[in-house]
C-alpha cells in the first residue's frame, strides 16, 4: 500500500497534462470591430483666424520743420476734419527767418528801383550821343542783375513764410487719431511721426494668416467675417489684399479683407475670418480609423475574402473636428476598422457586422 500516493501523484499529472494540451488547441476567439465602407465624398473644409478692424487708408503725420513741440491740441481717438489744427512746435527760429527775408526782398526791391533809374537816364542820355555804348550795356547788366536779386529775395520771403506754416501740424484728411507719438516738450525732428491719423471711408478686417494655409489648399475669394463684440456685423467680403511677403517674426502673412464704408465696427475692434478651402473630392473618416504605421498615419484595412487585416499608410488631406479627409492610400469600397483597432496585429483575422459595413 506503500505505492498507493505515488500512483496518485502519477494520475493528476496525466490528467493536468491532458487539460493544457486542450486548452493550447482551443481555436482563439476572432476580435470583434466596427468597419465603414470607404466613399468619396466632397470635403469642404476651412480655419477661423481672429483679426481687427482697421481704416483702408492710414497715414503718419509728422512736421516739416524740427522744433520743440509747444501745444498739443488732440489725442487718440479723437474725431478730426480735414485741416484741422493738431499740434504746433515753437515759431521763435522760422519767424526770425521771416523777417529777415521781407528785410532783404525790400533791399533786393531798392536796389532794382536804383538800377531801373540808373538805366532809364543811360537810355536817354545815349540817345542824345551823350553816353556811350558801354555805359548803357553796364546800366542795363545791373537792371537785369537787382531783377534777378529781386526774384531770390521773394523766394526766400515765400519759403519762409511755408517754413512758418509748417510748425503747426494740421490733419491731412477727416479721420480718427489712432497714435500719439509726443508730448508737449518734446524736440520733433523732421518727418518724425506724432500722430497716425486713419481716414474715414472704406475699413478693411485685417488677418495675419499663417502662410501654410495658402499653401496647403486653395483658399476661397470670399471670407466670412463677424465681429467678437459686436453682432452687428456677419458680412461676407472679398480679399482686397494679400502681402507678397512673410513676417519673419510670426511666420504670417498679412491679409486684408476688404468692409463697406458703413461698417458699423469701430476701429480696431476684434473680428473673427472664416477661410474657406476650394472643395474637393476625399474619402471621409471618424478619427477612429486612424492609426500610425513607421510614425504616419495610417488605417487598418479588412480584406472581405479572408476577414484579415493588414495596415495601410494613408495621405491625410485635412482634418477635421471627427473627422479626417485622406486624399490617397486607399480607394472607394475598402472596409476601413473604425472601432476595436486597439492592440490589432497584421493579418489577425477579425469579426464584424457585414450588414453595418454598407
């Protein structure tokens, strides 16, 4: 009876030997996905980029002469008319030059009045054969040279009574001030901007548009444009203006949307541009479906003959909220897994909902 443990150990090692060797041949349960049928379809998709409202004509305002700023009459924001009064640096030094020429146009005057007598007396007194020939052609060389002095002297007056005028700055244009570069004290120097003064008239929505967006797909003519503090305004607009070049310091470019005068938005009020793409021709997918083979995208593809799966790189046209557009990789009529992809091994042969699929 000294055997009997041992022939017990013997038999459960028989029979948990003969429970693995069943397992092991178990077939394996194939994994359940959800698949879509593969349509092409028209893709119309775009991007919302936000920008402001801005004047279509814009100028900087500077004086013409330099001098110390003494009055300053409007600041941003303020409503100006066409020659209207903005700023006005110190007259001392053009006033002085002022007066010095109306000194020397009277001078240059006095003297041509001498030199017409002068010439005036040579005339007679030649025709009488009292003077010489010379002594006329002398006369009548410093009549023409006080003439000549004469027509200086009023320039110079003329220049410096324009070098007066320019030390008052006055708007250019009926418009709002939307930049104020200087205060009262303040040494301006020539052509050195005080003001920018946007003109009335035409506003354009300006956009700073990442230049990959032109690049990636036709963009069409049309945006649609609405304001982020303002309902009023839900407009569709022609690009007036895209700038040829890119700002180095964003990577954008500038792109001007042109509004209707009577734009009710304020100047440099915030406004949202709906770019649309040219519509074309792609295969539609739920984010789902996408996957990555070697680090790109790709989608798992159901071959219906033998219900196995193989990874498929695919080329993504756009995407989208839910959605991605592929552009190629696969064709119309593939079975694309949509549901289930998760831990999915080439050539593992899957279960699905035929009827779904269509």
């Amino acid at each position: 009876m000294k055997h009997a443990p041992v022939l017990s150990i013997a038999l459960c090692t028989v029979i948990l030997t003969g429970c693995s060797k069943e397992e092991a041949t178990a077939e394996k349960p194939a994994r359940h996905v959800d698949v879509v049928v593969a349509a092409a379809k028209t893709l119309a998709s775009g991007s919302v980029i936000t920008g402001d409202v801005q004047a279509r004509v814009q100028t900087d305002l500077s004086f013409r002469v330099d001098g110390k700023i003494t009055e300053r009459f409007v600041d941003v924001g303020t409503k100006v008319e066409a020659g209207q009064l903005l700023a006005r640096i110190d007259p001392k030094t053009q006033k002085a030059d002022l007066v010095i020429a109306r000194a020397n146009l009277e001078s240059a005057k006095a003297q041509q009045e001498r030199a017409q007598l002068a010439f005036e007396r040579q005339s007679r007194l030649f025709e009488a054969q009292v003077a010489t020939r010379s002594a006329l052609d002398n006369a009548q060389e410093a009549l023409l040279t006080a003439k000549g002095a004469t027509r200086s002297a009023q320039a110079s007056l003329e220049t410096a009574t324009d070098a007066l005028s320019y030390t008052e700055l006055r708007a250019d244009a009926s418009g709002v001030i939307t930049a104020r570069n200087a205060e009262v004290g303040k040494v301006a120097q020539t052509a050195e901007a005080v003001f920018t003064l946007a003109h009335d008239g035409p506003r354009d929505a300006v956009f700073h548009v990442y230049e990959a967006l032109f690049l990636a797909a036709g963009v069409n003519d049309t945006v649609k444009v609405t304001s982020l503090s303002e309902p009023a305004l839900d407009v569709k607009a022609a690009i007036r203006e895209i700038s040829p070049t890119i700002d180095t310091s964003t990577g954008t470019v500038k792109v001007k949307v042109g509004l209707g005068g009577d734009t009710p938005v304020p100047l440099g009020a915030p406004v949202a541009g709906y770019f649309d793409f040219q519509a074309r021709q792609a295969i539609t997918l739920p984010w789902s479906a996408l996957t990555s083979r070697s680090g790109k995208p790709a989608v798992w593809l159901v071959d219906p003959a033998t219900s196995q799966i193989r990874s498929q790189p695919i080329d993504v046209a756009a995407y989208q909220t839910g959605l991605i557009g592929v552009a190629g990789g696969i064709s119309p009529g593939d079975l694309v897994v949509t549901g289930g992809t998760k831990f999915l091994t080439p050539n593992e042969t899957v279960a699905y909902a035929k009827g779904l699929a269509q």
